[in-house]
C-alpha cells in the first residue's frame, strides 16, 4: 500500500515560497508549510528529485505567524503561496531568501534593517492583473491565472490583491468574451484566438487600460473591444498586441519593442503618478505592480544618488528612476530596448519638465557611446534589469563608466547576489542593502543595493556630460 500522509518538519524556505523538507527518501515541498513548524503533509506528487506535498495539519504546535489563507482559491491558483502567514512572518521569509541568496554567492549581507513593509491589509494592491485564456474541464471558455502546478486556467473574479476595478473589469472581460464566443488559443492545435488579457489601473487617475492579447487580427477583436469599453466606464481604453509566437511570453518582442500592438479603442495610454511627476503607461510597458511601494522604493534610490552628478539609468521603462533622480543628479540619460517605452519616457521627461533623455537600444550596446559622452565625469549609475540580472558584458561596461555610485534595484535576490559577487570583485563594497514589500503574499522580494566604489581616490570633483542624443 503506498503511504501519502508523512509527519515531517520541513528546514527551509523554497524560492518560489514552499517550505522544503528533507524527511523523506526525496526532497519534498511543502505547499502551505512553514519551516520549524511539525506537520502532517500529503505527498501528491513524486518526481525523480523532487516531491511535492500539501500541509495537512500542524502537529503539537502551530507556528505563532501562520493564520488560514483567506482566499478560497489560495491552492488552486497558487499566485499569493505565502497567504498562510501575517505580514511579519511574510516579512522573515523575505528576509531568510534573501539571506540565503547572498550566502550562495558568498556575498556579505551584514546586517539588513527590516523588510520595509507595505503598510495597511495586504489586499487589493495589485494595480496590474495578466489573465490567461482557456477552456474548463467540460470545455467552456475562461478566463483566470494559470493553475498552481498546471496548464488549467482558474477564474479569479474575487481576487483578493486585485483592486476593485481590476476584479470588475475581468469579470466585463470574461462575459463578453464568452458572450461574443471568441475561442481562446490552443498551444496544442495552433487554433484559436485569444490567448491573454492584461489590465492595468492608475492609482492616480482609477482609470484602467485593457490589453488583449491574440495569436492573429480578428475583427471579433474590435467587437470585443467595443463591448468592453461600454461595458464598464473605468475601462478608457483597450489595445490588441499580437503575439504569434511559440512559448508562454505574454509580449513578443519584435526588433523594436512591441511591434504586433494596435489601438483599438478610447484612450491610447492611463496616466499615473509617482512621488509627485507623471507617468504616461501603454500595453506592454513596464511599470510597478504596487504603487505606493514603488513609492518608497524611489523615494529611497533618489535620496541615495550622488548630488551633481549624472544619473545613468539602465533598464529604464517609461523613466520612473530617471525622471525622478534627475533633480538631484542634474541631468539623466536613460536606456530602454522597448521603443514604445523609450517614447513614452521622453513624452514623461517634457510633461514633467525634467532634463532627461532616453536612448533605446541594448544595455550592452548603447554602454559605450554613454562613456563617450561621459568622458572622464564619474556618473551615478542606476540598474533596474529583469529578472535575469545583468547581461553577460554589461558589468564590464558599467565599470568602464568609473561609476562615483551604483544602485541596483532587483526583483531576483538570486541573480542580484550572482551579479554583486562581481561587483564586489570589482572593487565596489555595499553601503546598503534595503528590502522591500512590493510584492505582498509572495516570497518575491524588491531589493535596493547600494554599492560605492572601495578605492579612497574616488572622490574628484564632476564634470557635466556633454548633453547630445546618441543611439536613438
Ligand atoms: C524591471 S524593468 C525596470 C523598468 C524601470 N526601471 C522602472 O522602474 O519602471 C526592466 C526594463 O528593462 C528593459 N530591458 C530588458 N532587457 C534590456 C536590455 N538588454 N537593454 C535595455 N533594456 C532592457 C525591459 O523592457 C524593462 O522595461
């Protein structure tokens, strides 16, 4: 008879938020544990080096931080997998991932204040919601998150991080979708239709962009459009981005960004506002989930910069850092591979006035005209990459720049630490490194590193750069 039910203390925190357990013949994660805490877990799934379980009970005594997930989707959905604990014990484990990255990579964190938190419930922050299109069990269409561990698409229209807005508009989204009968795509067959929706709402303004997603053009699309925009007044405007390509990318990337992306009704852009400026966002621009973090998180880099001098602002979106820093540095550059977002930030830069410019291209390939210009005037520079970290020949390039200062913002404490190591190498000490709660619910942490150069003779007086647009 084979066993499912083990009794087991798992050790440590998993990246993606399980607790892991080494109890038993095979590594185990335990959805639902918490590490220290004796359980009771059903084994479900046994692969050849990792098993995977589901916390049952707590045996003797419950962890002091655990508490019952409030959301009746928590396991089927799988996005918030650290629901199961109060925001402080959400907090430590942030802190333990992040630790336990830097340990990996032999990085000295010292010591880290605390998790700047996100104040207030940990509900209805999430201002951007990317839903996948797809089919029930009986086949009818749907549109919801991925499921936890499978392809099956969950309907969240209650989503509890979502904003009240978000949570209407996929709801107006989904019944004209299934109204207008539009087929989602099918990766299998290569038929279909509609393969994401993602929505976006300005904080600032309540005002919600819509972006449908679809393998090809349909003027069911349009129709599709149409209803929704009449369906429910937040929505302003709804874009269609054509995505023909294989794999789960919601986006594809053509040589300038975005290029499958048309309008299709109201409004081309929602506006938001961040510590004061405005930002214009389109589809597909990136732009922070959680507003009011990114708030503190800007707030905190800006104070961080080195008064007069340059900022440069690498893997910049639409500009956030740029346009905020430039009061302080005096003048900032910025460096975007999404055309669309590189407009849009020079479009940010005249509506609030700010002496920026934006070059887009490759990190990699517009770093050395920046030194150029640079000349021998040492710049603050600021790294924002996607999870992925730091391209391979891109930490090359920013030491040719002699930065006075880097700041490196992160999603990832695991490439951040693989990428600090280097830096540390390099000759750069940490001044500090401050967590944040952008990401409530998961064990995503945003992470602020600030790195001055080791060296005693680094501190010569700035020059300014010459201010001439290159590469764009
Ligand atoms: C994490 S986002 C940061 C955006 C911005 N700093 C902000 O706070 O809103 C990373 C950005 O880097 C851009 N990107 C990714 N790889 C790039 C590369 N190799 N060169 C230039 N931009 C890149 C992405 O398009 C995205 O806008």
């Amino acid at each position: 008879m084979v066993v499912h039910e083990f009794t087991v203390v798992p050790g440590t925190w998993m990246p993606r938020g399980e607790a892991l357990s080494l109890d038993l013949p095979c590594p185990t994660a335990i959805w639902q544990g918490i590490p220290g805490e004796k359980s009771l877990i059903h084994v479900y799934h046994r692969g050849r080096n990792l098993w995977m379980g589901r916390w049952l009970e707590a045996i003797e005594q419950a962890d002091p931080e655990r508490v019952d997930p409030p959301c009746d989707r928590y396991s089927a959905c799988g996005g918030c997998p650290l629901m199961h604990l109060t925001p402080v014990g959400q907090r430590r484990v942030r802190l333990d991932l992040l630790r336990k990255a830097f340990e990996d990579e032999d990085v000295p964190l010292g010591r880290v204040a605390e998790v700047v938190p996100f104040e207030g419930p940990q509900r209805e922050f999430r201002h951007v919601v990317k839903l996948a299109a797809g089919r029930s069990e009986r086949g009818n269409l749907r549109l919801g998150a991925y499921g936890r561990n499978s392809h099956a698409v969950i309907p969240i229209p209650e989503c509890l991080v979502a904003t009240p807005s978000l949570r209407e508009a996929m709801k107006v989204v989904s019944h004209h979708m299934i109204g207008l009968a539009i087929p989602p795509w099918d990766a299998e067959t290569g038929r279909g239709l509609l393969r994401y929706v993602v929505l976006r709402q300005s904080r600032a303004s309540g005002d919600v962009l819509v972006t449908l997603v679809a393998a090809h053009f349909s003027a069911a699309l349009v129709t599709l459009a149409e209803e929704i925009g009449r369906g429910f007044p937040a929505v302003v405007g709804v874009h269609l981005h054509v995505n023909d390509g294989e794999g789960n990318a919601i986006f594809q990337h053509d040589g300038d960004g975005l290029g499958g992306t048309r309008h299709l009704v109201g409004k081309g852009v929602i506006e938001e506002r961040l510590c004061g400026a405005r930002f214009r966002i389109g589809p597909g621009d990136f732009f922070q989930t959680n507003p009011s973090m990114a708030e503190k998180l800007a707030t905190e880099a800006v104070g961080a910069l080195l008064p007069g001098r340059p900022l440069v602002d690498l893997y910049s979106g639409v500009g956030s850092i740029a346009l905020l820093g430039a009061a302080t540095a005096g003048w900032a550059i910025g460096v975007e591979e999404v055309e669309s977002a590189v407009l849009r930030a020079r479009e940010n830069a005249s509506l609030n006035g700010v002496p920026a410019e934006f070059v887009m291209g490759q990190v990699l390939s517009v770093l050395p005209e920046i030194q150029t210009r640079l000349g021998a005037t040492r710049p603050n520079v600021v790294v924002n990459p996607a999870r992925r970290g730091l391209e391979e020949g891109v930490l090359g390039a920013i030491l040719a720049l002699d930065p006075a200062r880097v700041l490196y913002v992160s999603c990832n404490p695991r490439t951040l630490a693989r990428d600090l190591r280097d830096l540390l190498k390099a000759g750069f000490h940490l001044a500090s490194v401050t967590p944040f709660d952008m990401f409530p619910n998961t064990s995503h942490v945003e992470t602020l590193v600030v790195l001055d150069p080791s060296s005693a003779a680094r501190d010569e007086p700035s020059r300014g750069p010459r201010r001439r647009r290159v590469g764009a």
